[in-house]
C-alpha cells in the first residue's frame, strides 16, 4: 500500500517517521513545495532504515503529484503552523488555499484516495477539502480529536498517577481551544469513573489544561508541537492501512448526527479500510449536549469564511 504525505515539515516528517518504523506503508511519498525539502527529508529517514529495520519505500519530491499515484491515503499537513499567542482559526487565509489545491491535486491521482486532514483550522479545512473534492463523506477524516484525546489522558495520568494506556477518554466537538470537549464525565480508568477519584475542581483544572494544550507547548517552544501530533496522525493512517476498525475522535461531516448538519466536527468513528464508518452515538448530558452545539456554531462561523 502506499501513503502521500504532503508537507514535510514538523508533523509531516514525525508522521512519516512513526509509519516506517512500524512498517505501515509499502511504499511512502513526502511531497513538499519547497524545493529538496522532502527529498531531503525523505533521504534522511530512509537512511535509518539499516539501525530500525524497517522495509517501507520513501520517496520525497518538490511538488511532482504524479509520483503520489495511486495512494491509498494522504495526510494533509501542509500550510502553516501557528506561532505563540496565536489561534488555529488565524491560520485560515493562508492554509484554505494551500488545502484546496492540494486536495484536488491529490484526486487526480488518486481517484479512491482517504484524506487524514491535519492543517488548521483542523475542523475547516476538513470541511473544504470535503466540499472541493466531492468526494463520500467517509473518505474524508480530520484529525485532532485523536490528538486532544491522547493529551487529555495525558493530563488524566498526571493527576491519577496511572497508566496513559489504562485510560479511556474522548474528547469530542471542535479542534480548537475554546471548541473541543474533553468528557470528563465519561472518563474511565479501567472501567472506573475518573469522576469517582477526582474532585470536581481537579476535573475541571484537567478539562482547561486539555484545551489549552497545544497552545501550551506553542509557548514553550516557539512554534506548534509535532510529537504527539504526528504519532496520532500515523495512528490515524494505521488503523486505515490495516483495516483495524480502531476508534477514535475525528472530525467527520454531519449529517443529523449529534443534532447537527453540513459541518465537519469531532465525535467517536471506527476507522478501517473505507476511512470512517459508523459514527458511534454517545448519551451526552444536557451541558455536554449545548456544550457541542455552541462548539458547531463558532465552526460554522469559521466556515463562512470560506465563502467570503
Ligand atoms: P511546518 O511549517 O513545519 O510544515 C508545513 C510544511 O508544509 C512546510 O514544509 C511547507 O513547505 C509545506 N507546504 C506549504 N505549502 C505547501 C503546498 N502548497 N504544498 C505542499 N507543501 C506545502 O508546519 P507543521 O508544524 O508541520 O504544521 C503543519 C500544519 O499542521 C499546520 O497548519 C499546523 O497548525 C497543523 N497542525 C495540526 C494539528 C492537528 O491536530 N490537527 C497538530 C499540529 C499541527
């Protein structure tokens, strides 16, 4: 099977890093559209391949889409990242653009491709390539949910002293730091209740730290995080590649579910070999319920951009 990645910046490189080390991809192409990145990029994990031992392919190119025909998947990472202080949804003018054309360029190629929509605003651009591509709905998948989800089990584990991996948590609605909802009340710790172990101003101190998390590390480090980002990204593409039918919280289009229609947002999926199938319904409590519903308004809001 073989993945495009486009964009060989930060997230792009760590996702294709986290691929070939679990041999997910035959064949791996970074595409980038400054010239000799992802050559060089790609040249330079390829060259691991002898100390992991992996046998993925990895070919980079400047721009050459042809060279992505036939790709079961494509991880759109390209655009630009944001800087301290800023928002994902600043990003907008610039990333639309850039997202539109590689969206399209990537089609050409790649008539029954999956797209894993990575650049922000996340739950945007993820609707546009949706709407520039016309493609079925279950083909196009915004990751950010996953990534929320891993730092909000983070934070759990923190205060629980446990386990990352014993912890089920999900966090749902937007990609954004005042949009998404880290459900705390769903938490599970080993089937136990978080809610049960936490006081209520601890939950409430590890749902803010949830959203403010990568704006957190893109102070600390000048620019946004890739690590965690390109380790969910490559989860993402895993459970595609080999059908592993994995949940998680991607930003999918709507069409009733949750009570909401023609917006892409965050909620539970499986993830297998036709992209997404079968959003998995939750029983959400009335704050839960408004708290999704004012998450679909500010992204609707961001949406209408697209059209101005
Ligand atoms: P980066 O600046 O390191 O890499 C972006 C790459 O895209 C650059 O190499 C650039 O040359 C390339 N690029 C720009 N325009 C292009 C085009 N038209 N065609 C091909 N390549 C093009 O940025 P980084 O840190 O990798 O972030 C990438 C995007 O992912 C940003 O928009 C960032 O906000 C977003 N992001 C999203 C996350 C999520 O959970 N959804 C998490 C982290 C980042």
């Amino acid at each position: 099977m073989k993945v495009t990645i486009v964009g060989a910046g930060a997230v792009g490189a760590t996702t294709a890093d986290n691929l070939i080390r679990r041999n997910v991809a035959e064949e791996l192409v970074l595409l980038d559209i400054k010239e000799g990145v992802a050559e060089g990029k790609a040249q330079d994990l390829a060259q691991s391949a002898a100390l992991l031992g992996f046998e993925s392919k990895i070919l980079g190119v400047t721009n050459d889409y042809a060279a992505t025909a036939n790709s079961t998947v494509a991880v759109i990472t390209s655009g630009i990242p944001r800087k301290p202080g800023m928002t994902r949804e600043e990003l907008i003018g610039t990333n639309a653009a850039i997202v539109k054309s590689v969206a399209e360029n990537l089609l050409k190629y790649s008539p029954d491709i999956i797209f894993v929509v990575v650049s922000n605003p996340m739950d945007t651009m993820t609707y546009l390539a949706l709407k520039a591509t016309g493609v079925p709905r279950n083909r196009i998948i915004g990751m950010g949910g996953t990534l929320d989800s891993a730092r909000f089990k983070y934070q759990l584990s923190l205060k629980l002293n446990a386990s990352p991996a014993d912890l089920n948590a999900l966090v749902i609605g937007g990609h954004g730091d005042t949009t998404m909802i880290p459900l705390i009340k769903h938490a599970t710790w080993n089937s136990v209740p978080v809610s049960q172990l936490l006081t209520e101003e601890e939950q409430a101190e590890i749902v803010q730290k949830t959203m403010v998390g990568g704006a957190t590390l893109t102070a600390l480090i000048g620019t946004s995080a890739w690590y965690a980002p390109g380790a969910s990204s490559a989860a993402v593409v895993e459970s595609i590649v080999r059908n592993q039918n994995k949940l998680f919280t991607a930003s999918v289009y709507l069409n009733g579910e949750f009570g909401e229609s023609d917006i892409n947002l965050g909620v539970p999926v499986l993830i297998n070999k036709h992209g997404w199938e079968k959003i998995i319904p939750l029983k959400l409590s009335t704050s839960e319920q408004e708290a999704f519903h004012k998450s679909a308004a500010a992204v609707r809001a961001m949406n209408q951009v697209l059209t101005e």
